[in-house]
C-alpha cells in the first residue's frame, strides 16, 4: 500500500482544460466562467484544516478558451498531452481539469499519447460547478490532487467520487450520480481514504525506463467511425461509411463474444473494407468481458476477414488506439500488432498477484 505521505517536493501542474467543474449558471444555462485559480483557494480553503495541510502545492494553468467536453476532438487532447510533455520535468504530476462527457476518451487518448509515463497524470471533473451548493467538485478535486502527489504509480487516471480508474478502461456510467464512471474490466486503482489516496500497486501498469511520449506530428486525426449493428441493420448504411475516402478505420460493436448477422452483404462490405486495407476492430456491446470471435460461428468470419479483436477494451479505448495509431502512419502489419499489444494496459483480463509468502 503506498500513501501521500510519501509524495514529492516539487509541484503539480494544475490544467484547466474547461467543462461543469469550471461553470456558472446563466439564464440559458451552465457557461464557462474564468478566474479559477481564485475559485481554486477559495473551495479548497473551505477543506478541514488537516485536510487542507494535507494537499500538495500547485500552479495552475487556465485554458484562455476552456474546452466544451461535448465538442472536444483528438487536437484538444493532443495539446495537453502535449502540454504535460512540454512541462513534464517541471512537476510532480497533473491534474487535468476537463467535462465528463468526453473525459474517457480525453483519458484514453492520454495514455496512447504519453506511453511510459513515469509521473501521475489525473484527469477528473464534476457532475456540477465549483462553489455550488451540493457540488461534487470539491471533493474530485481533493482526490485529484492527492492521487497526483502520490509516487508509486506511473500511468494516466481517471479519479472521480474518491476512486482511482485507470484512464483507458473508464467509461461514463451515470449522468447525474456522483459515481460518473465505472471500470466494467478492470478492478480500482485506488481509493481516498480519510483524505489519504491509498494505492492497490498489484492493479498498476508498469513499464520500466523513460517516457516514450507518442505526439502526434499534425492535428487532424483519421476519421474512425463507430458501428453499432442493431437487429435488422441495413448493409448498405455501413457501406455508405466505410466506402468514404475520410473513413481510414472502423470499430465494431458486434453482439456477445463477436457475433454479426448471417448477411452476406454486411460481411462483403466488411471484407471489402479490410481488402482495401481499413483496419476493423471488433468489440462486445456487452460492457463486462470482451470480444472473442470466433467463439461461435457466426463470427468466425471476422477472424476470416481479418477484423481485429477488440478482446475487453472500453469503445472510448478501442477508438482512441486505432486513431492513434492511424495517425503513427505505420505500415499495415506493425499497426495491426501494436494494436493487439496492450500498450497502457487498456486490454488484457485481470489477473491479480498473489502472495504467496
């Protein structure tokens, strides 16, 4: 078990991306206010004194356009993976102030984005504005903060209502509680507990030696569409987006352990995308366990065709991979590798240590 009491002398870096935590209500509803870093010390000074004692130093960076979680794209989350690299010997770890709506996929396209981590970095929100009465974002924010000044564990997470996620296995689960998100395929990091972040080291990915940050070189990402088949689904819908020169890849939500209809049109439009070289991803709709194709017939041609497994990845992972992946322009077979490699433990079922002493 490791503790804050441990936690390094230099500072966080404190990002403020944008989204509910940082927002004021309107008469047309929630907007983006400024002035953070005040209403920053002004909520945490409201903390019980050894609480407050307890929290570590930070310098905050405020976005002068904080980001619509729901318009956020690749390029937001691209600069501020390329923000904590470009700051990364400076601090002790981030926090990432950001809208829960896309928080996952901020999450996900972290850790693709900033392999071989060997600091925290935090990504978390609130369900409702700073300083409002009844808010969760205190709280999100205390966590965030102490799981940040923590050494010990070296990947991207995602805290939220006390709990520490890894951040390319989080999903959005609840639209109001203060849960927010869940981990279907991959137990907790870590808890805050008494106001200490207490960390399962056992649960954590770990790979030795320095950051092997993976910048994209531009900002326009391949566009990777989203397939959910549904009972009676039409071919020639999912012909209309694989047949699309921007369409470089595909993930789909396939039923069960894998499973397409027995359509022979759908599976020629599946095998003529992966012919022209589009990668395809198959995932479960099912949120806890994975994709195994093959399992049962009916799925098997994924595996004919070439359709890559997507074994227990979250979409918001599987999207994230490939595009990032896409964008590394590396040849067919390398990309097809790396993406059934777990890279930031994003796939792969848990297996948890034993001690045997």
């Amino acid at each position: 078990m490791v503790t804050t009491s441990d936690a390094a002398q230099q500072p966080l870096l404190v990002i403020y991306a944008g989204g509910t935590i940082g927002m004021r209500a309107s008469s047309r509803g929630l907007i983006p206010a400024g002035d953070m870093a005040a209403r920053l010390e002004m909520a945490l000074a409201t903390l019980p004194p050894l609480r407050r004692r307890a929290l570590p130093d930070y310098v905050l960076w405020e976005s002068p356009e904080p980001i619509d979680s729901s318009s956020a794209t690749f390029a937001d989350w691209s600069a501020l993976a390329a923000l904590v690299a470009a700051h990364y010997e400076a601090y002790a770890g981030f926090v990432i102030l950001h809208g829960t709506d896309t928080l996952a996929w901020c999450a996900s396209t972290l850790a693709f984005q900033l392999q071989g981590l060997t600091k925290p970095v935090v990504v978390t929100g609130s369900q409702r504005p700073l300083g409002q009465p009844g808010s969760d974002a205190l709280n999100n924010l205390e966590a965030a903060l102490a799981f940040a000044a923590t050494p010990g564990w070296r990947e991207v997470g995602l805290c939220f209502d006390g709990r520490l996620l890894r951040g390319c296995r989080a999903r959005k689960w609840y639209t109001r509680d203060d849960s927010g998100f869940e981990s279907p395929n991959w137990p907790l990091l870590g808890e805050l507990v008494d106001g200490v972040a207490v960390l399962y080291p056992a649960r954590a990915w770990r790979i030795e030696g320095a950051p092997r940050f993976e910048l994209p070189a531009r900002e326009r990402a391949p566009q990777v569409v989203r397939v959910t088949l549904w009972p009676g689904i039409d071919a020639m819908l999912i012909e209309r987006w694989l047949e699309s020169p921007q369409v470089a890849g595909a993930v789909l939500e396939c039923w069960g352990s894998g499973n397409l209809p027995d359509d022979p049109a759908l599976i020629g439009v599946l095998s003529r995308a992966a012919a022209e070289g589009k990668p395809l991803v198959a995932l479960s709709q099912c949120p806890i366990g994975g994709a195994d194709p093959g399992t049962y017939a009916s799925g098997q041609i994924l595996n004919d065709i070439g359709v890559m497994s997507g074994d227990d990845m979250t979409v918001e992972a599987a999207c994230s991979k490939l595009t990032h992946l896409l964008v590394q322009g590396l040849p067919p077979e390398e990309l097809r590798r790396r993406f059934l490699t777990p890279l930031a433990g994003e796939r792969g079922a848990f297996t948890p240590q034993v001690d045997c002493a």
